[in-house]
C-alpha cells in the first residue's frame, strides 16, 4: 500500500489524490456579482449541504495551488456576501465546464458558457435560468483554511429562497432523482451522472475559450444542438481558418456531397455527429464550410 505524508508531496499531486480519492463531489455553480455589479460565474466541486434548519450551504474557492492567488468569486462573496448556488445537471455540464476557464476580471461568464441570467428574488447575483434548482443565499461567514497555494476557504451560505424546475418533480411536488439527472465531480477530466455512471469532459484550455458567445447565431438558433454541443464549440481556442476549411472539404467526398445538396439540416447533422464523437474542430470545419 503506498503511504504518503502530506507535507513531503507536491501540493499539486495531494490535490490530485485528495480529488480523486474523495468522489463523486457534487458542484456548487456559484453565481455572484463585484462591487460594480459585474456577473461572475464559476462551478466548485468542494461543496454541500451541511443543515436544514437553518438551511445552509457550503462551497469553497480555494487558492490556486500554481500560483497562490484567488478566485473572483471568493473576493465577490467577501465584498459583497451574498451569492446563488445554483445546481449541475447532465443538460448543463459542458457549458459549466467552459465557465471555469480563467477569463479576466470584467468578462461575464453567462455570455462565455452561453447561459441565461435570471434575476433572483432576494439577492442581487443572477440565477443561472437553465438550472434545475437555483438557491439564492447569504453568506453568513469566509473561513479562511490557509495562506499558502491549495488553500481553502469555507463560504458559509444561508439559503433565503429556493427555486426549483417543475419539470424534475414527482407526482408528490419532491425532486425525481432521475428526471434531475444530477452530475458530480471526480478526479481529472472524469464525471459522475448519477443514474448513467462514469463521462469525460475535456477540461476548459490553458489558454482560452472563445466562447458561446462566438459560436455563429444560426448554430445558437437550431434546434439539433443542444447547450452541451454549445459548450463544447466554445472552448477552443480559435475557429479553423478559411484555409483549413477549403482543404477539409476539398479531401472530404461526403462534404461535398452535403454541401453540394444545398440541404442545410444536413451540414448541421454532420456537425452534431461530430461533435458526440468529441472532433470539435471537425465540427466547426463543416459548420463554416461553404459550396
């Protein structure tokens, strides 16, 4: 059996047995605003509920281990300590993915992930519209776990209001299990979808994402992809270039074809098969291509 002393590894390596050993997390999609009133929206696997009387929640942004800074999230709950949980399910997990990619103060994360804000009730963060259960919450307390890389930090959350999508209830008015088709996190690139098993998702770029919000309209309008598919379109780094493109169709008979068919559903579709075979970029090659 391997031993291992926390202090003598590298904090990055504890982190990956400590993900990757404690699992399946579920995901505390936090939605807050800055001092300026600036959305910021970020996902954090570290999270529970830890009482129903009072109703609280705890989720927390740790610091980074490559560097020892923190999140805009933590600085946003601590200005302004108010914050919405707002719950992952399956229909989501591509575009909360892309949300956690590293986009300078100012941008907003809605936009980037290509999902709605909805104003909340009782707090001033928006809700995440396509959420299955959205609660808006105060923050009674930010624990401090540390200062070094790694770090945690304990966001003390007191849900004021709930909201819950109809269509996840039973026939009692109680959350169906199975129509919330909840995911979790686990180590690496891995998932967790509860009533399925194991997925990957391919971990936002190092670099970033171009985002929903540069995905063309008449892809955002059709009704063949979905906000995975979205999500997935999102987080490359840059769309193929119009040489690439010509190429590709050029060694490509079956594109050819399609393109030559004049039948637009047809060049989607392809997409959209490309895309549950995870070949993004392939993707976007027969979403530009042209006749």
């Amino acid at each position: 059996m391997l031993s291992i002393n926390p202090k003598e590894i590298e904090p990055a390596k504890l982190q990956g047995y400590l993900q990757s050993a404690v699992a399946p997390r579920p995901i505390a999609f936090a939605s807050t605003l800055d001092e300026n009133g600036m959305p910021n929206l970020s996902p954090f696997s570290f999270f529970n509920v830890f009482s129903s009387n009072p109703p609280i929640l705890i989720f927390s942004p740790a610091r980074r281990v490559r560097n020892n800074t923190v999140k805009h999230t933590l600085i946003n709950v601590q200005n302004t300590k108010e914050v919405v949980i707002n719950i992952v399910n399956y229909d989501i997990v591509q575009q909360m993915s892309l949300s956690s990619t590293e986009y300078p103060d100012g941008v907003n994360e809605f936009e980037k992930s290509g999902l709605t804000m909805v104003a909340s009730e009782v707090v001033k963060p928006f809700r995440v519209a396509e959420s299955p259960v959205q609660f808006e919450c105060k923050v009674n307390d930010v624990i401090a776990l540390g200062d070094q890389g790694g770090a945690g930090n304990l966001v003390i959350c007191e849900v004021v209001k709930i909201h819950i999508n109809e269509a996840v209830l039973d026939a009692n008015g109680m959350i169906d299990q199975h129509k919330i088709d909840l995911v979790a996190r686990m180590g690496a690139n891995w998932y967790s979808r509860s009533n399925v098993g194991m997925f990957e998702v391919e971990k936002p770029l190092s670099t970033l994402g171009i985002g929903v919000d540069n995905v063309p309209q008449f892809v955002k309008e059709s009704s063949i992809f979905n906000g995975n598919d979205l999500g997935k379109l999102g987080n490359i780094e840059a769309i193929p270039t119009e040489e690439e493109i010509t190429i590709f169709v050029k060694e490509n008979f079956e594109i050819k074809g399609i393109l030559s068919s004049e039948d637009a559903q047809k060049q989607l579709k392809k997409a959209k098969e490309y895309l549950d075979n995870n070949e993004v970029l392939t993707a976007w090659k027969v979403l530009l291509a042209k006749q």
